[in-house]
C-alpha cells in the first residue's frame, strides 16, 4: 500500500526539523531528540497503526476463516 511512501515522508521532514534543532545558534542535541521523537517516531507510530488497521483486520479473517476450515475437514 502507501504506508512507505508516508513513513519515509514524515522521518524525514521530521529528522530535517531534529538537524534544523540542533543546528540552530541555542538548539541542543537533546532538543533535537525530542524533537525529533515528539515530531516523527510517536505520531508516525500512532498513524501506522491507525491505517494498518483494514490490513490487521483482513488477516485475521482469514486466519479464522483457515481455522474454521481445518476444524471442519
């Protein structure tokens, strides 16, 4: 699906704002890695569940549907 084409977008708009943190004259490292976690890995990681949804959801239908047809061969 398009779930990579997201996730490679936002860590790097993300990384760029850590870079961009840390570079400035006040900026710290420290900032830019929170920056970097508060801006990319957790909402990216909220996001990626939230659409993989339908595909978690597929699989698991089919898993019990596989269950279902064993147990009744």
């Amino acid at each position: 699906m398009f779930i990579p084409i997201i996730v490679i977008g936002w860590l790097f708009v993300a990384l760029m704002a850590a870079v961009a943190e840390a570079a400035a004259p006040n900026g710290t490292v420290l900032g830019a890695i929170f920056t970097f976690l508060g801006w990319g890995v957790i909402p990216l990681s909220i996001v990626v569940y939230i659409l993989a949804t339908p595909m978690r959801r597929a699989k698991r239908q089919a898993a019990e549907e596989n269950a279902l047809a064993k147990k009744e061969s």
